[in-house]
C-alpha cells in the first residue's frame, strides 16, 4: 500500500524520497513556486511554496513527505504571503511587463495574476542592474533577475558548463557571468543549452525570437499558471 | 435613479492618455455611464481644477512637481482614487529613465538628438521641476483601487467601473487582469 499525505484535506500518494512539491506535483495538486523547477535538484529559496505541515511552515520544494503529514496549501493566509512575497520580487528589480518580451509567458507575471495582484504594493526600490547584450543569440536582463538560480543549476547539472554563478548576499546579490571579461559573449554558452530555456522570467531571452507570438495570445493569457503547471492546459 | 449622480474625475500625470483611450473603448456603454455618472475635472470637460468627487481615476506615474499637485488634489478631493494602468501603478514606461542620471537624459533628447532648434535643455519658470526619479501614485498618496494593464481593455474597465459604482469590490476576470 502507498504511503500518502494530506494536503487540504485531500489524500496524496508519495513515494519514499519524494519531496512535499514532487507529491503534490504528481497528484496534479498546484502549489505557487517559481524557484523550483522538476528537472532540477530544489533550490528552496523563493519560499513561494510555503505551506503549512503539522503547524509549521515549510518550503514543500524541499520537504520530504513524510507519512501522514497534514499539509495546509491553498488558505487565505498562506496565499497572502505568497502575494506578499510576489510583489516584494516585483519592487527588487526592474519589472516593466508592457516593455518585457517575456510578458504573457513570464512565470512570475503569471503569479502574480494567479494570486490576484492588483499593484505592488511596496515602495520600489529601482536597483541599477546591468543589461548584457554581449551574446550573439542570447541577452541577459539583470532587471528581471529573481535569482532563483535555475539558469546556474541548469548550465551546471544539464549542460556541463557553469557559466552563471551568483555572488554577493542579500540585496547586494547579484548573477554573474563566468568568463574573464564576465559577459556572456565571452562564455561558450550556446543558444540550444538548457540553461537558456529555464529562465521563468524574462531576464534570458533569445535574441530574435521577442514577438513571434503576439502579447495577448501567450500562455497566461488564457491558462492559469495553475492550470499549466498540474498539467491542465498546453507546456511551454 | 433618482438619487444624485456619482461624481467622477480623471486625468493623467505621467502617462501616455492610453488608459483615457482605452475608456472611450468601452463605446456606447458611455451612455449607460453617463445614466450613473457625472464628470468633474476630466479631459473630456475640460475642467481644470477637481471640486469634491466620489470616485477620481488617476492615469500615469509622478514625474514632476506639477503631478504632485494634481495627485494631491485629487487625493483631498475624491472619496475613493483608482489608479489606472501600469504608470500609475508602477511607474511604467516612463521610469524606464530611472537608472539614467537625468542630465544625461535632457542631454540626450535636447541637445545630442538631431532635429531640435538651439539645442538647448529648456529652462522656462513655467515648466514644472522634474524628478531625478518616476513613481507610482501609491508611493505619494493614498491609493484605494488599482487597475492594472497597459492600458486595461475596455472590457476590463467597463467591469470595474460596473462594480464600483453599483458598490461592490471590484474584481476582474483572469483573463482582464494584465500588466501588459
Ligand atoms: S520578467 Fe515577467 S514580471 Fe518581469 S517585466 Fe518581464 S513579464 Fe513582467
Ligand atoms: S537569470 Fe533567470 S533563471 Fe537565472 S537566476 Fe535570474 S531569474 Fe533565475
Ligand atoms: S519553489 Fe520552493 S522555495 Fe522556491
């Protein structure tokens, strides 16, 4: 007999080493995250899958499940965090989604309509970040950054290669590049790697590509990303 | 109805009139609004200065001093504010200058750019002091709705005026929501 969880109630099935996220994610059961890719060992750090487990809060990217844990996911409160947290991503960089090629296909853009942002809320802070255009075919917009590291992860783990990295802590975080000059055209990173395809915001983009498909005929414009992520509607 | 009809102002600070346009795609639904409504200050009366009101719809960012004092008279004068479009809400296109030095900015558009007489950045009285920086009016004021999009649809503005005159929170469909 399976081992399973309860999450809102719900009974969830999970297999020994799964995490709180692989379980619920395999179930269909849509829990907010951004920093935590399948494909990827969990990063934990966007704490945008809090839920509650036994009374606590825990990050469920990174929390084994355990048998019979009681996992609280889609409260009021909860959720307002989660809002809450969204829009602080939204003032610690440069969000201008009209200007954004990745807007309609953004995952933080679509978590916050999910979430029903109406404004961000908090003072911006309007950080001077760099644009690195070096690349033939790839650009890199540190304004949208959400340092989730799934592009460091990836070139890493998938493509063998390393070129990000992040450096300084906190609010002096920022991506770097690893190559002497510390742009991308001076890296071996090829348009075709994963580590480009991962970003969920806009800050890679292939260069060429911005308006193939037109702003109002993208992905959230029409699916939630609740609707994408559990596999109800079309994959990116 | 025969009670008094609502009070309702707009205009637009930092922005580009898109969100006004976009109100004047709700088309012949205007005539249901003008049933509900009543316009004070707006660019379709051409009223300069806004009396008390019920509800004032701000479009666009704060960029200069002159914004401040519109935002804050409409502020002191409206009930409920709503903050229309991106600029409003986040600044928008506009502060897109906000990690250039704005010399370099007026240099740039007055005096590198071709096709201007005299090249000079002007530096008339009359104009009002602009901000090394671009601001959503939430940052400055009080703000009691937002409506977001760049501009919001018609449609989406259409429900949102529909609730809030008829006194309920006004809430959008997924599809209406959009910061672009
Ligand atoms: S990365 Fe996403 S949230 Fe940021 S500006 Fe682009 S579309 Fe908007
Ligand atoms: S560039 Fe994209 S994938 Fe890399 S850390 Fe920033 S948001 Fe994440
Ligand atoms: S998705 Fe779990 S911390 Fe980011």
């Amino acid at each position: 007999m399976s081992k399973t969880i309860s999450i809102d109630g719900q009974s969830v099935p999970f297999e020994e080493g799964q995490t709180i996220m692989d379980a619920a994610l395999a179930a269909g059961v849509y829990i907010p995250h951004l920093c935590h890719n399948p494909e990827f060992t969990p990063h934990g750090s966007c704490k945008l899958c809090t839920v509650k487990v036994n009374g606590r809060n825990v990050a469920s990217c990174t929390m084994p499940a355990v048998e019979g844990q009681e996992v609280l996911n889609d409260t009021e409160e909860l959720n307002a965090d989660r809002l809450a947290l969204t829009q602080m991503l939204f003032v610690e960089g440069n969000h201008l989604c009209p200007a954004c090629e990745k807007s309609g296909n953004c995952q933080l853009q679509a978590v916050a309509y999910y979430l029903g942002m109406m404004s961000p809320h908090y003072n911006h802070f309007y950080p001077q970040r760099e644009v690195d255009a070096s690349h033939p075919d790839v650009i890199l917009d540190r304004n949208r950054c959400i340092y989730c590291e799934l592009c460091v992860r990836a070139s890493r783990d998938a493509d063998g290669k390393c070129v990000f990295g992040m450096s300084g802590r906190g609010i002096g975080s920022s991506l770097v590049v690893n190559s002497a000059s510390g742009r991308l055209g001076d890296t071996n990173l090829a348009v075709t790697d994963k580590a480009v395809q991962v970003c969920p915001t806009g800050a890679i983009l292939i260069k060429g590509k911005g308006f193939t498909v037109p702003i109002g005929r993208r992905i959230f414009d029409h699916y939630t990303i609740k609707q994408i992520q559990t596999g109800g509607g079309p994959h990116e | 109805m025969s009670e008094r009809k609502i009070r309702l102002a707009t205009c637009s600070l930092a922005g580009c009139f898109g969100c006004h346009m976009s109100f004047l795609d709700i088309d012949e639904r205007l005539f249901d609004l003008v049933e509900l409504v009543e316009f004070d200050r707006t660019p379709l009366t051409d009223i300069k200065h806004c009396g008390p009101c019920d509800v004032g719809i701000v479009e666009g960012g704060v960029c200069n001093a002159e914004n401040v004092h519109v935002l804050k008279e409409f502020r002191k004068n409206c009930k409920v504010l709503v903050a229309i479009g991106a600029c409003a809400i986040n600044g928008g296109l506009p502060s897109l200058r906000n990690n250039i030095d704005l010399w370099d900015c007026f240099q740039e558009v007055y005096q590198y750019e071709g096709g201007l007489e005299g090249g000079v950045v002007p530096n008339d009285p009359e104009l009002p002091l602009p901000f090394d920086k671009v601001h959503p009016i939430y940052e400055v004021v009080k703000v009691d709705f937002f409506l977001p999009g760049c501009p919001p649809s018609g449609d989406a503005i259409w429900r949102f005026l529909t609730d809030l005159l008829a006194g309920r929170e006004p809430k959008l469909d997924y599809e209406q929501l959009h910061f672009d």
